[in-house]
C-alpha cells in the first residue's frame, strides 16, 4: 500500500456561471487523514464528487498512483479502490443492512446471471466468502444486532455508521467521507471518530474527510486543507490552520471588529 | 412461508443463507410443490387444468416483468410486445424450420431477450414516466411490424398455427401434459429468480431502483447492469409468449397488445412489487378474477333474471367489478397481496403472544 497516492491538480470546476473549484490542488498518500474544511459553499463536496466521478471537471487532473482517473466513469473509479459517503445519506433504504454491505463487495465479486440463478458453484462459494468478509465488517461497526434489518427504517446515527461500512465493504485505497458527523451527537461522534481512526491505523486506508466540526477535524486529521470559494487558500498540519490569518478571515469575515479596537460598535 | 424462527439455531453461513433457513418453511413449500405436482393435476378435469395453466403462464409473465420494474425500477409497457416476440419467433422455428420444441422455447427467450434490450437502452438517459413511454413506443413499434411485416406474420390475420408441443417422439396434446410442461418451466423460472434475487446480480437490480447514483459509486455498472435486467426480463417474456402460444396452438399479435401490457403491470402492482410470492398472487388474482366474477354474476343473476339478461351486462359488470376490486385493494393494501400475506405470517410468527 506504500505507493499510494491520489493527487488532484489544478481542478477546475463550474456549473453555468458559478465557479465551483477554481485550480485546487491537493494532495492525499497512504495511510493519512487528510481534512477539507471551509465554510458554506466553498467547494468541498465538489472537490468528492469530482475525485468520485460524479462531475467533469473543465480543466485539471486527478490521478490516483499515478493513474489519470479524471475522465473514468463512477463505476470504474470505485472499482480502482476509491469509495465515498455521501452528506445525506445515500443507501439502499429498502434493504437489509447485510444486502447494503454485501453490495459494497460488488466490485470484487464475478458471478454472472447463469451461475448466480443456479446458486451454484462459484456463485455461491463467492457469496459465503464476502458474506464472512462483510461479517468481520458487521464486528468492526458494532451492528451485530441490526444486520437483518431495512435500513430505511433505523436511526439516522446508525445509518451514517452503516454507510461507512458499505464504503468499507468496497476495501478502498482511499476513503473519501463527506461530513460524517453531521446530525449526530456527542456519542455518535465519538464512535465514528474511533471508528475513523481505526480505519486508517489497522488498514493504513487513506482518508479524504470533509468536516465542518472543528474540533473533530483538528483531533484527527494529519493535515488540513482549506477551501473557500472554490479556492484553497491554506493548507498544513490543523495547528497551523488554525493560527493562519487567512482562513481566520474566511471563516469570520474581514478583520474581526475587536482588532480593530471598536467592539460593541454597530 | 410460515416463518417460525424461534429455536432454529445455524452454524454456518451457507446454512443461514439458504433458500428456505427455516425449516417449517421448507416444509410448507414441499408441501405445496408435492399438491401441485401429483393430486391437483390428477384429480382435476380439463377445464381446471386450463385455468391453471393460464395462471402458472400468467405468473411467469408477472415475474418477468417485477424483475423489471419491481426490482430494478424501469417501468415497462412494452412487456406484452416482447411476449409476442418470442411467440413468433418460436412459432416460426417450429413451424418453417421445424425445431423441436424445447429448442424454440429457448429461442423464443433469446429473441426477446435481444429485442428488449434494445429497447431498454433508452432507460440509461430516461426514468419514470418518460421511460414507460419509450417503452410504450417499443409495445406499438413491435406490434405494427407483426402487423404489417408478411414474413413475420405469414400474411392474413398475422396468426402462425403451431405443431403440438413434442419432447423426444412424446406429443403432448392433453391439458394434463400441457399443465406439467408448463409448470416446470414455470417452476424452474421462479427458483431462478430466487436465486438471482439473493446474489450479486440482483442486489446490483435493488440498489439501482433504491439509489442510481449511489449504485454507481460503490461500482455497479449501471448501464449494463439495465439492460442486463431489461434483456432477463424480456426472456422471461419471451419464453411466456412461447407457452402461451403453445398452449393456445396459435401465434396471434392481438393476444400480445397493450392491453396484456397494462395487465401485468396491474398483475404486479397488486401482487406487491419487488416480490416472487407478489408476482405469483398477482397473476393468479389477475387470471382468476374474472372467471370467478363470471361464476358469481352469472349464479346470483340467474336467480332474478333470465339467462340472455345476464348475458348482455356481464362483460361490462365484470369490467366494473374488477376495476372496483383492484382500486379497493390497492387502497386497503398498497404494497399489494404480499403485504397482506407479510401481515399474516407475521401475525402468526410469534403466536399465540402479542409480540
């Protein structure tokens, strides 16, 4: 896994008139958690959706070990081992956690049409295989209890976590994870943040996340890049983040009223 | 079927991923195979066999066609005209280049297998509604070349006569010998689906009617993967029309049009879509409605009024009732019969204790 490497240079994208990216590089190698952040609008989920192949992007390149992917479609960028969660969730609602899984193997798994409607021999050899694979999954995630039952009708916390798993099902390369933590509370976080880490230490998975609870972002990431307005206007270890004047700016406006000496003040 | 988990223990996956985990499950589905394999078709007469016959046809058709829009979610009416596909096809092998019947069956299924899929190819760019239309044009492209294409329809009346179905020297020219064919054909389609329905292929159907984008994102092929669910489903037609052209020895377009399409959507719908057991109690409740409505206007008209009165009004009673049945139903259970059922075994699951 030691040569890993997605980079994404020069991306440009638009819809109509509006700039949604506007030549963001960025960079993610094995085994790092690498942080978008950036407020309302900024480009971050565009920034996935492009690298996943949901967007074309005018000019520029994402490359994935070196492989030019920018012009792949979806299927075949999460068959190269990229795989993503979506902001509002985005699983298969009328199924069974384990169908939501066992789909995340799809990529890996052969059978056709003819050995699968005889369930016989390497349909069925390959389905108890990744059913075990899925299963280690289930253990992983902690939803033992949950596996038989349809998604759409469980808990908006337990199905970002089953989300996660239908992306890890795929054992992507790189996983690209759009606010994770969105909606959930204190104690949600905390198992999806562990769950994060886990991830990326026992797997050595690379991590794309976008964010917008700063304290998530500055405890787990290795780097933080930011965007605003389709620009990445910083980018370093989140300590320096924090500190720059830049993204202070984008975050709270032009200079803060209280530096400049009239706080209080309409 | 009647699902009584309590006290089943597996060991192993294969074991929990069976057809039938549950042991009194299995038993009641041998049981209904053993009734309608021996005592039904021995005991029945001909005209009960017959009914059956369009029932299990008609089931086939069903299934086909909740492969495709129950399953996978493209909404066809075109299925009636790929039936007719393989109708002829078939009864042109048998008929100009006497193919025996096993081989013009498969045919038959092949033909409206690559007919389909043609006409699915529209459902990479189009959904919903706009999909039923493109596929509504097919119904009536199919069904005008039929029409008008001597070749096809072998001139007047566009109707090809068919040998009786033979398997190695044996004729089969009872209702009882037209019942076991059928029922094995049918029987072999619905454990194919089954099968289909709990591996990769199919998964792949479910999660492009839940969620297109995010079936492409975790890698499923979604134009193929259409068309491969347009061209099974087309198959499943195909090999319908075939029966239902042996069964009728005739091969004829106006058994074929978009009546029959809208039939079997109804036949789906009612039944429950996305569902085998919904596609077999919708075409059985499709197919025998009328003939029972028959049976009940024709038993209490006879009573007040005389045999010609009843005559005159029961094609259009039977239209109204079965119009009022399916929209009493469709309000009381829109999921269809297999919810119904699904309530029942359910009910019956963790009996006698409330919960």
């Amino acid at each position: 896994m030691g040569a890993f490497h997605l980079t994404i240079e020069g991306l440009h994208v638009s819809f109509g008139g509006v700039k949604a990216l506007t030549g963001v590089s960025v960079s993610a190698k094995a085994g790092e958690i690498l942080a978008i952040i950036g407020p309302n609008g900024a480009g971050k989920t565009t920034l996935i959706n492009t690298i996943s192949g949901v967007y074309r992007p005018e000019k520029g390149r994402v490359r994935l070990d070196g492989q030019d992917i920018t012009h792949l479609p979806p299927h075949r960028i999460a068959g190269l081992g990229v795989a993503r969660t979506f902001q509002n969730i985005a699983l298969f609602k009328g199924m069974t956690v384990l169908d939501n899984l066992l789909l995340g193997r799809h990529v890996h798994m052969r059978a056709g049409v003819f050995a699968s409607s005889l369930y016989w021999g390497l349909a069925q050899k390959e389905e108890v295989q990744h059913r075990k694979f899925v299963e280690e999954i289930i253990h992983f995630l902690e939803i033992e209890p949950i596996r038989r039952k349809i998604v759409g009708r469980l808990p908006f916390g337990l199905q970002k976590r089953v989300e996660l798993g239908r992306a890890l099902a795929l054992q992507p390369k790189i996983l690209l994870l759009d606010e994770p933590m969105a909606g959930m509370n204190l104690e949600e976080k905390e198992d999806m943040a562990r769950f994060i880490l886990d991830v990326n230490e026992e797997w050595g998975t690379a991590i794309l996340l976008v964010e917008h609870d700063m304290e998530v972002v500055m405890d787990l990431s290795h780097r933080v890049a930011v965007l605003d307005l389709g620009r990445k206007i910083a980018e370093g270890t989140p300590n320096e983040v924090r500190d720059d004047p830049v993204v202070i700016q984008a975050y709270l406006g032009s200079r803060p009223r209280a530096a400049r000496g009239f706080g209080g003040d309409a | 079927m009647i699902n009584r988990e309590c006290g089943v223990l597996k060991t192993s996956y294969e074991a929990d991923m069976a057809l039938y985990p549950i042991p009194l499950a299995r038993s009641t589905v041998l049981g209904i195979a053993i009734i309608v394999f021996l005592p039904f078709p021995v005991l029945a007469n001909d005209y009960l066999l017959s009914v059956a016959n369009l029932v299990n046809i008609a089931i086939l058709g069903a299934l086909g066609l909740n492969i495709l829009t129950g399953y996978t979610g493209q909404v066809s009416l075109g299925h009636g005209a790929f039936m007719s596909v393989g109708a002829y096809t078939a009864a042109i092998l048998a008929t100009r280049y006497h193919l025996p019947f096993w081989l013009a069956l498969a045919a038959g299924g092949v033909m409206a297998a690559a007919v389909g899929s043609f006409f699915g190819i529209p459902s990479l760019r189009i959904k919903g509604l706009y999909l039923a239309i493109a596929t509504l044009a097919g119904q009536f492209i199919i069904e005008w070349s039929l029409n008008h294409i001597t070749w096809i329809s072998g001139g007047i009346q566009s109707s090809i006569y068919v040998p009786r179905p033979a398997l190695g020297g044996y004729v089969i020219n009872t209702q009882r010998g037209m019942y076991y064919l059928i029922l094995i054909v049918v029987s072999l389609g619905i454990v194919a689906a089954m099968n289909l329905f709990r591996t990769r292929v199919g998964r792949a159907f479910v999660a492009i009617r839940d969620h297109d984008v995010a079936a492409e994102i975790i890698g499923i092929n979604i134009f193929r993967y259409k068309l491969l669910s347009f061209a099974i489903s087309s198959f499943y037609a195909g090999v319908t029309g075939v029966l239902y052209t042996y069964y009728l020895g005739i091969a004829n377009y106006e058994q074929f049009t978009i009546v029959t399409s809208v039939n079997f959507l109804a036949m789906i719908i009612i039944g429950g879509l996305g569902s085998i057991l919904g596609s077999i109690f919708g075409a059985a409740f499709i197919t025998l409605l009328p003939i029972l409505l028959r049976y009940v206007v024709e038993g209490i008209g006879g009573l007040f009024f005389t045999i010609s009165d009843v005559a005159g009004v029961l094609t259009n009673l039977q239209l109204i009732l079965f119009g009022g049945l399916i929209i009493f139903f469709l309000i009381v259970e829109p999921d269809g019969l297999k919810k119904l059922w699904r309530n029942i075994t359910d009910y019956f699951r963790v009996w006698p204790f409330p919960y």
